[in-house]
C-alpha cells in the first residue's frame, strides 16, 4: 500500500441517495460504474477482466469507478481478502473510489425487506436445497426454479425461513417493464427463469439480488456492468427497481473470460490467484493492457 492510488479512496463515503449522487461527486458523475467483488476467495483473472472494463468505461468518459466489497456473506467474507482485491487493483493500475461494504448496510436491506413484506409480497419458506431437489425443481437460469411450495402456507415456525420473492405478485403490480443492454438492447423482463426469489436468506438479511440492486441505487450507479453470467440475473433487478421505486441503471454484460479449456475461470477450478503474478512480479500495468486488448480471451495464458 502506500502509493498516491490510496488516498483515493473515500472509506469512509456513506451510501448515496439517488438524489444526491449528482451534488457530491468528485468529477463529471454521467457515468458511475462499480466493481463489486465478495471477498470469500482470492481476485482473479476473471475478476482483473471486469474491473478494468468498468473502470476504463468509467474513466474514458470522465466519470466514476466505484469499489464495493459485497460482504453480506458474514460467514465467508474476510477481511485480509478484500485487502487482496484492493492491492490488486492498485497493482493494475486502477483509480477507484470506494463506497461502504455491504456488511455496513444490513438496516438499509432489512427496511427494503419490511417494505415488500407489508405489501404482501414475499412469503417465507422454510425448504432446504435437497427438500427442493426433492419436489424434482426444474434447473433454471441460477439453479433450481423453486416451485412455490411454500407459498400461500403456515410455515413451521420452529425452522428456520429464507423470504422469498411472490414473482407472480410482483408481476401484476409493475407490469411489463423494461431494461436496458449496452449489447443486448432493450430487454422486457422475464424472471420467470428464477421463479420465487429469495430475497432475505436464512442466515443473512438479504440475497445477493436484493443487497446489489440496493447498493447500486445508493451509489448512483449508472452503468452496470458484469459478466454475461449474469444477465439473467437482472431480470429479477429490474423487476426490485420497479418494486422499491429505484432509479434504473444501464447494463454492460460482457463475456467472460475462458480458460484453455473453454470453460469459464473460476476459482474453484483452480484458477490461479492474481497475487501470486503480482508477487512473483509479474508487470500489473502490462496485464491490464493485455485485458484491455483482449489478449487473454479464449486460449488464454495461465
Ligand atoms: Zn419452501
């Protein structure tokens, strides 16, 4: 640490409303975007790909690069590895503002939650995974679609319940809605691929899709950008921006990046930690330039 990149770097920046994103930006706010990382393993390549594409997208226009470390997973995240994260953006040569962790926005996430409650639309569920492969859930566009089992039931109050989202419900208070990506164009949502949602997990006050859709109103982001894995997922995003009255993003999915085999990296298939090339002292800046260019998609160098 100790290079002129961290005094960037805004820890302490609350959340910002959608209203006041504008006011107290540092520089032209027209584009925000945000690399939003768990840290319950180590940066890699993949990872490396993503942030340098918001950034430069960000940065090309002027605009802000923002770093959320999404910690809602208590139980996995650690701290020494969203410090990885940071020394390896440094090391790229990324410039970033960072906005508070999700473990520091649990309330904002419970209030969302009370809100959809009261108006009648999550329910709880108190199925395990195996009880739901069980049921013989059909495979859906993030696991299995849930089949609503629970729905409409007195749950046993002695188990523990995840809430889910009533999709159906939801459906017929937004109506037909509409997102925007950068290569996809305009997309009606569909999350129908998802069936009834969790929204607030069993051991955490909220899922992934409710804490980032959030998070991402807060930070005034106006670009979102992700990997195409995820683009599914905004189906179920657009519909939460509808729902909590949310300003709406733009999307840039991009491809991933593959690994010899064609398959996507991952750290769970032994893709090697980005600090192992920085502290073996490989050149960060010729790395970055080499994502940049595209150098490493498909048969790309391990
Ligand atoms: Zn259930």
């Amino acid at each position: 640490m100790g290079s002129h990149m961290s005094e960037t770097r805004i820890s302490s920046l609350p959340p910002r409303s959608s209203t006041d994103a504008a006011s107290d930006a540092p520089s032209d706010p027209s584009i925000v975007t945000r690399f939003a990382p768990s840290p319950n393993g180590k940066m890699h390549l993949g990872h490396a790909f993503s942030a340098v594409l918001a950034h430069d997208l960000a940065k090309e226009a002027g605009g802000i690069f923002l770093l959320r470390i999404e910690d809602i997973d208590g139980a996995r995240s650690r701290p020494e590895l969203a410090d990885d994260f940071r020394r390896n953006l440094e090391w790229l040569g990324l410039e970033w503002d960072e906005v508070p962790a999700q473990s520091t926005r649990l309330s904002t996430y419970e209030a969302a939650a009370s809100d959809l409650a009261e108006r009648g639309l999550l329910y709880p569920c108190t199925c395990t995974r195996k009880e739901i492969e069980a049921i013989g859930a059909q495979q859906g566009a993030d696991g299995l679609i849930y089949p609503g089992t629970c729905k409409g039931q007195n749950c046993d109050p002695d188990r523990p319940a995840a809430l889910r989202l009533n999709v159906e419900a939801a459906m017929r208070e937004v109506g037909e809605v509409v997102w925007t990506d950068e290569t996809a164009g305009a997309v009606i949502a569909d999350p129908r691929e998802f069936g009834d949602v969790v929204l607030v997990r069993k051991d955490a006050p909220a899922s992934y899709h409710l804490a980032a859709t959030l998070d991402d109103a807060a930070d005034g982001m106006t670009l979102v950008t992700r990997g195409e894995d995820l683009f599914a997922a905004t189906h179920i995003h657009r519909i939460l921006q509808e729902l909590l009255r949310l300003p709406v993003p733009h999307c840039h999915h991009h491809a991933l990046l593959l690994d010899t085999d064609g398959k996507k990296l991952a750290k769970r298939r032994g893709s090697p930690a980005l600090s192992e090339r920085r502290i073996g002292g490989e050149d960060g800046l010729m790395l970055a330039e080499q994502l940049r260019l595209h150098k490493l998609k498909g048969g790309i160098l391990l």
